[in-house]
C-alpha cells in the first residue's frame, strides 16, 4: 500500500477491505443527549437598545439565529452584578447586571427559549465571590461578625509561610492565596485573586446558600449549571471533599428537576476527571480540546486517536455514566482559529472533527463565523461581527483580532455557500440528522497513513463511515461497492472513486 503524499492515489483494492487491513481501535463512546451547546457572552453579543453592550433582550432576538445554526442549548456565561468585564466575581447571585437588563427580561428569555424546545444553562461561580459581596463585606468588618465564617480566614502565623508562596498554577497566576485585608491580622483564602476570595464550604450555611441558588435558578425554568472552577470548592486540591460536596450538590438539584443538566470545568487529567463523574456527570474534555488542533497542525491521525482512547479508557474506570462535554474552544483559551495560525480550512476541519466525534459539542460564540482571539482573556471575548445591515454588533471592546477583513460578518457569510458558518450548519445538520454520530461507538480504521483520520459507527441498521484527510494535498479512495456519500447527498458507484480533498471530510452510509 502506498503512503499518500503529493496526491498519491490508494493501489486499487475494494475500500471494505483497506479499511479491515489493519486492525482496528475500538473505544466505548459517552452516554449523549443529542445536545449541541452554544455558549455565549451577553456582554459581546447582540445589542437590542444601542448602548454598544450587548444585553438579554438581544440575545432573545438572535435565538433564531441560534437553533437555525443547529444549537439546542445555549450556555450563558455570568450574568449578575459583578465589578469585572468577565463577571466571575459575582455580587448578587439572585439578580441581573443593569448592563444586561432585568430579571423580567431573564424571565421573558427562559419563555422564548422554552417555547422553542431549548435548554438554558446558566454559569455557577460558586469557588468564591466578589470581595464586594455582601457576605464578604460582612465577614471582613469584623471577626465575630455572624458572615465571618463564610469565608476562609486563617491567623497570620498559621499561613506566613504560604503567604510568601512564588509559584503559580495552572489555574491561576496568583503568587499566593492568602491575602490580607485593612486594618485585620487575619489572612482570606482566594485561589484566583484577591478581588474573589473563596467561599468556605465547611460551613454547613454555605453549602445550604449554593443549593438555595441552584434551585432558585432552576425554579425561574432553566435547565442545568455549568460549574466554574469545579476543582477548587475546598482550599489546597481537599480532592475527596470536593467529590463529595459536587455528589451531594447534583442530588440536591435532581430534587427539584431530575434531568438537571450538570456541566463541571475540571482542569485536570483524564483519571483524575474520572474520579468525579459521580456527582459531575459530564465534564469538558480539554484533553481532546488540545488533541483536535496537534493532529492537524502535525497531519497526524495518531495525534487524536491515541489521547482520545486513553481518556475514554480512564472514563470508564469509573464505572459510572458519563457525557462527554467536547470543545475546540472557550473564554479561557486562544480561539480555535488562531491556534491553528488563522487558517480557515484547518478551522474548518476541525468543526468538522468535533461535530463527527461522540459526546455533547459546546461551540463558543463566533466560531461558526471564524472569530479570531489570542490571550488575554479580554480578547476572546470581542464583538461578534453580525454585519451592517443587521445593526446589532456590539461596541463596549474595540476588536484587536476579529475584525473584517480577516474575519468576515455573519452577513457576509449568509451569502457565501463556502463560508465557515454554512460549513458548521451543514455539519451541525448532518450530526442532527444522524444520531448515531453523537452516540456510537467510533471504531477507529489505521489505513496506514498519518494523514487520514478515519473511524466507523454502526447500529443494527448502518454503518456510518467518518473520513477525515487531516493533509494538505488530495487523497483519492476506490471504491468497491455503491455506497451514499450523506455528506454530499450523493451515491457512489463501483467505477467513481471517493476524493479527499486538502483539510476535508466526509460521511459515508453503508446499509446492511
């Protein structure tokens, strides 16, 4: 057999037996609800009164626009009172930032979107507060204040040797986590900053505020959390008791809606990940966010398959079901454009890689339409570029990066067949239409060449083939039998051979 390069073609032998060669690698694929998530920042996205911010009334008028994508979900980042641009230093759990509207235009949104058979979930920021939350207020005017406890304060001795702590995290960039406050000698624990110290979780009356919150939201209609910093409930990684605090956290909210959507946003590895399924029944896999974009820039299949199997292994062990969450990228990463250099046929592909693996696909805002975003974190958040006849785009951060020509409008876009937006709603189309991609067990196919990504998925009924040519030159396949090529709605005879062109992929349907 050939290796393909420079538009080598396969000798000619049927495709069912190239594909059956080499033996396979067979993984157990996540429990899936069919969802298509779509994660959005208010602030960025859709002005409805022409303030330049974008607002709740906005992203009303845009869920249109949302489902006719091919999202079911949307994933609305913070949306409280908050001092920050990003809004994870909340003041009021239980409220709107004026920004944003009021809580009877949250009201008049969780209606639309109900009426339109879509789930909302809200981001939880429950590791810590703003330092100018009431509680925190209270609990930093004095130590026999009754709010005290609902942080963690340590005397100065007990904590003067972490105080002078130079390392950072992951996580966070924090030179210490202990922070002190005028005119106390106690310390405050706040992982992230000392504008968000951390709630105290082993005091019972904070464990009973976060489910209050819970069930208030979950009470107005939405549908699931999001969990922010689901690793850091308890000061120094306490593992076990974060475990079992999300355990109880999920029961909790299952009392008031069974099928509460639960989402956590673990920094970790894959076994560890595993360890938490129990009571964080789906977490992003960031493993997989980081495999996508390496076997493309490397043209090299093995770059996904061996990361993805390992993870599927470790998830598992847990002996528990679990929903992938699966991402190219989100507010806390370079967009996915720009790690794979700006090209728009890699961004593509990769669309394509995500919406064809099993699991729940998150799509951050703006990457349907090619947004670009290099850290900091300010800049992947830029206005979405919805064009000059619609008039929505907001105006609160000037673009550095998402801004035309390099990156075209959705209006623009809408009359482009080949355009990155209508790649997404063809591909969203096809997951949406065929189940079995979402669901299935992928069976992944070494046609012993590293430029080709290839699995199959089958039920008693088809066998759906995924082909992805991860190279930059085209690959010409044979063909033994007719088979349908769904993702060009087209039959392939014995005499026509299947053309991979560069960056491209393709979904094939054998009956049997």
């Amino acid at each position: 057999m050939h290796n393909i390069h420079d538009g080598l073609v396969f000798a000619l032998i049927p495709l069912i037996s190239l594909f059956n060669i080499v033996p396979s690698l067979k993984a157990q694929a996540a429990i899936s609800t069919n969802d298509i998530v779509y994660e959005v920042y208010v602030q960025s996205f859709c002005d409805s009164n022409g303030d330049g911010i974008g607002d709740l009334l906005g992203l009303l008028s845009k869920l249109d626009y949302i489902q006719e994508l091919g999202a079911n979900t949307l994933w609305m980042m913070p949306i409280h009172p908050s001092p920050s641009y990003h809004k994870y230093d909340i003041i009021d759990y239980y409220d709107i930032h004026p920004d944003f509207g009021t809580m009877a235009d949250m009201d008049q949104l969780i209606a639309a979107a109900t009426n339109r058979g879509m789930k909302i979930i809200l981001d939880l920021v429950v590791n810590h507060t703003s330092a100018e939350h009431p509680w925190f207020v209270a609990s930093s005017s004095s130590t026999d204040n009754p709010y005290r406890d609902y942080y963690v304060w340590k005397d100065f001795e007990s904590v003067k040797d972490e105080i002078q702590k130079k390392t950072i995290t992951f996580d966070s960039d924090n030179l210490t986590q202990w922070h002190e406050w005028e005119g106390q000698d106690d310390r405050y624990y706040g992982f992230f900053w000392k504008g968000m110290p951390d709630l105290n979780f082993d005091y019972p009356p904070v464990r009973e505020e976060i489910y209050k919150i819970g069930k208030f939201w979950l009470d107005k209609g939405i549908d699931g959390f999001r969990l922010d910093a689901a690793k850091h409930i308890y000061p120094d990684d306490r593992f076990n008791d974060t475990r079992l605090f999300w355990e109880e956290f999920t029961k909790e909210m299952r009392t008031l809606k069974p099928d509460v959507k639960i989402i956590g946003e673990v920094w970790s590895d894959s076994m560890t990940l595993s360890t938490l399924f129990k009571g964080l029944p789906s977490l992003f896999n960031f493993e997989l966010t980081k495999a996508i974009p390496e076997c493309i820039l490397a043209a090299d299949a093995g770059r996904l398959i061996e990361p993805y199997l390992n993870i599927l292994k470790a998830y598992q062990s847990a002996g528990v079901p679990f929903e992938d969450a699966i991402l190219l990228s989100n507010h806390d990463m370079n967009r996915i454009r720009s790690t794979l250099g700006g090209d728009i046929q890699k961004a593509k592909l990769a669309a394509t890689i995500l919406l064809t693996l099993p699991g729940t696909p998150y799509i951050y805002y703006g990457e349907e339409i090619g947004m670009l975003g290099i850290k900091p974190d300010i800049h992947l958040r830029e206005p979405f570029l919805w064009g000059e006849a619609l008039l929505k785009d907001t105006r609160w951060l000037k673009s550095t990066y998402s801004v035309p020509p390099e990156v075209e409008s959705l209006e623009i876009q809408m009359t482009d067949t080949n355009s990155i937006y209508h790649h997404y709603k063809k591909w969203i189309a096809l997951r949406n239409e065929h189940s079995l991609l979402s669901r299935g067990t992928p069976e992944f196919k070494n046609l012993q060449n590293n430029s080709i990504l290839a699995w199959t998925i089958e039920d008693k009924k088809k066998t759906l083939w995924v082909i992805h040519n991860l190279s930059d030159t085209e690959i010409i396949l044979p063909f033994k039998d007719k088979v349908e090529i769904v993702s060009e709605g087209k039959q392939v005879n014995v005499e026509d051979n299947l053309v991979l062109s560069a960056f491209s992929s393709t979904l094939i349907r054998m009956g049997k």
